[in-house]
C-alpha cells in the first residue's frame, strides 16, 4: 500500500480550483435562471393577450347568436301576422 501525503499547499489549490469551478457553476446556473423567468414571464404575456381575444371572440359570437335568434324571432312573428292578415282578407 503507498502511503500519499497531500501537502497544505496541494490542498490551498485543489480548494481554490474547487471554489472557481463552484463560482462558474452558479454563476452559469444564474444565467439559466434568469434566462428561464424571462422565457416564463413572455409565455405569461402571451397567455393573457390569448385569453383577452379570446373572451373578445366569444362576446362576438354571443351578439351574432343573440342577433340571428332576435332576427328568426321577428321573421316568425311578422310571417304569422301575415298569414293571420292574409286570412282574415280572405
């Protein structure tokens, strides 16, 4: 078995190298997670300009369904007034 002796300076520059890579590594992991907050905060932007248009788009479709129910409604009443008018002339 070989004996090995780690000197206090050996030591001194594994843990400096050890603490630069551990710098690099948050600062890189600092980067991600800016990088990510900000992709998040555009699809936050996003998912609310869709869902704005999207509620402006179903206000649409209920006042042309209100209109073409009010349009049918009016179109039987006035073809019945008719009929009953055409009826009574008769």
């Amino acid at each position: 078995m070989v004996a090995t002796r780690i000197s206090n300076t050996e030591t001194e520059i594994n843990l400096a190298v050890y603490m630069e890579r551990l710098d690099a590594y948050i600062a890189s992991q600092t980067a991600l997670n800016n990088t990510l907050c900000e992709g998040l905060e555009r699809v936050q932007t996003q998912m609310s300009d869709i869902n704005f248009w999207r509620h402006r788009l179903y206000g649409a479709k209920t006042l042309v369904i209100a209109l073409s129910v009010l349009i049918l409604h009016t179109s039987v009443v006035m073809g019945g007034f008719a009929a009953l008018v055409n009826i009574m002339n008769n």
